[in-house]
C-alpha cells in the first residue's frame, strides 16, 4: 500500500464511526439542494477503493451505502409530498429554479423510471424525488423505483472503487465509463419512447 493512503486511512475515523460517515454522505446526495454540494458518488467511489485495501469489508459498505442512498431519496420524497410547494418558495429554491424546472421536465416525461435514472445523473439526483413527491406520484410506486436504484448505486459505486483498486486513477476511469453506460441507456431509452409516440400518431 502506498504511503500516502496508509496516512489518509490513518486519519479516518473506525468502526461504527466511519460507517456513519458513509451512511451521511450517501443519504446527504439524496436530498433536495443539500445533494448538490455533496460530492456522494465520487466519496462512496473512494470509499471502495479504500475498502479494497483493507478498509471496512465491501459487503457493509455496499449496505450502508444503499440504505442510506433509499431513505435519503424518501425523505426527499416525504419533504416534496408534503412540503413541497412551501419550500420552493425558499431562496435556495429560488436560487436553483433552473435546475427545479429540468428536475420536473424530466420526471414528467419519464415518469416513474426519472426516480431510476436520476440517481446516476448527478445534479438533479436530489431533486427528482422532491418534484415526484410535489407531483404526488404514488409512494408505493416510488418506492419500489427508489429501491431497485439505491440498491445498484450503492452496489456499483463502490464497486467500481473496489475492483479498480489497483489505483485512484483506475476507479475513476471505471466510474467515468460506469456514467457513459447511464447515459447512453437513457438516450436509447428516451429514442424508443419518442419513435413509439411518433409512430402511433
């Protein structure tokens, strides 16, 4: 292990007290406006990549990351169900309207799979949550979408830290390919969409 990291690990708090940590950083990206200051992803990326060198054991990591992950996005989703048109009158919501408006563009055109997809797209995984609560999407529908992403994020995620362990540089490579993949399942996802809609007009 190179000398650096065994300093960095040195540093970091043990036991329950580091687990905690992770479990705030991933249910702290959850949530609406808080998550876009709160580099989750790119934590829990490293945190795999610590736990490949003796860092707390994948397996409960990939626990905590995922329930916190889940009970962020339903808090999130709680807040916009019965908040929500109270706290978008709050300047941070004010502030971040453009993003609001993109979060609902987006959840109203794919509907119950934004809550999937959003969780890999970065500045409105916070948000789409919020707006499906605002929009009162059906909690049980939520949740089984909020489930099934919590699970593969804190699944990939630190598994992407974990078997690109080798090096910093190769967890981020494998991160940076992890993101394209979303990305192009969701192009491929919003083509069938728009060529079903076409087709039947």
């Amino acid at each position: 292990m190179e000398s650096w990291l065994q300093q960095f690990i040195g540093f970091l708090p043990d036991g329950g007290s580091y687990l905690l940590l992770l479990f705030l950083v991933a249910f702290a990206e959850s949530l609406p406006m808080i998550g876009l200051i709160v580099p989750g992803s790119t934590l829990i990326v490293f945190a795999g990549f610590l736990a490949s060198h003796g860092k707390c054991s994948f397996i409960l990591l990939g626990a905590i990351t995922t329930t916190g992950a889940l009970l962020g996005d339903l808090l999130s989703f709680w807040l916009g169900f019965h908040y929500g048109s109270k706290l978008l009158k709050l300047r941070i919501f004010q502030k971040q309207r453009r993003l609001v408006k993109r979060s609902e563009h987006f959840f109203v055109y794919h509907g119950g799979k934004s809550i999937f997809f959003a969780r890999f797209l970065g500045p409105i995984r916070g948000i789409t949550p919020f707006v499906a609560g605002l929009s009162g999407m059906s909690g049980r529908s939520f949740s089984i979408y909020a489930l099934i992403s919590a699970v593969l994020w804190g699944i990939c995620y630190p598994g992407l830290g974990y078997f690109g362990g080798s090096s910093w540089q190769d967890a981020q490579s494998l991160s940076a390919r992890f993101g394209l993949i979303i990305i192009v399942v969701l192009l491929a996802t919003i083509l069938h969409y728009w060529i079903r809609r076409n087709f039947k007009r």
